[in-house]
C-alpha cells in the first residue's frame, strides 16, 4: 500500500495503514491497542473519518484512503518514539562494523 490508494475494509480486517474513511455501512473499530478505551469507536464518513493502523474493525465495512503508511503512520510515530525502529544508536553501530 502506499499514500493515496484506496482500501476496502471490512469486519475482521487489521487496518494496515493510517487513513481517511471515505465511506462506511455500520463500521465500528477497536482502537483499544492504541487509545487503551475497550468501547468499540463508531466510524462514518461525517463525524469521525481518522482511522489508525494497528486498529481492528469489528463491525461493518467501508473505504479509507491511505494517508500514513510505515514510520509515517501514527504506529510507526510511536514506535520511534520508542527507539523500536532501526535509527538512531543501531545505525550508528552498524556504521562502525561497516568500516571495520
């Protein structure tokens, strides 16, 4: 997937991407692995259009439009914040054995 493409969505899919909801029939996401909030989050294309990778739909379907992909996205945000992505110290060793 890459920025701008078109994804269907539907019950018991793992968002791969951050993305836009463009259209939507009864969706409901568990965002409870990002927020920590165990309600199920009701989505539609007029009031609550921000979807997240990493989240799950549990009902429904719909259509997003990728915007945030990899360390783009707010999963991959979190994880540099975290120095779970490979920069930073990593790529300052593997630098050094390089030139060994």
């Amino acid at each position: 997937l890459v920025v701008g493409d078109l994804c269907f969505i539907k019950y018991g899919d793992l968002l791969p991407a951050d993305g836009i909801l463009v259209q939507s029939s009864d969706l409901k996401i568990d965002e409870s692995s990002l927020t920590g909030e165990t309600d199920l989050i009701k989505k539609n294309e007029n009031d609550d259009v921000g979807l997240l990778s990493g989240t799950h739909v549990m009902e429904g379907s719909g259509r997003m439009v990728i915007v945030g992909v990899g360390l783009n996205s707010q999963v991959g945000s979190i994880m540099s914040l975290l120095g779970a992505t490979d920069s930073g110290k990593d790529a300052k060793e593997r630098g050094e054995k390089k030139r060994r």
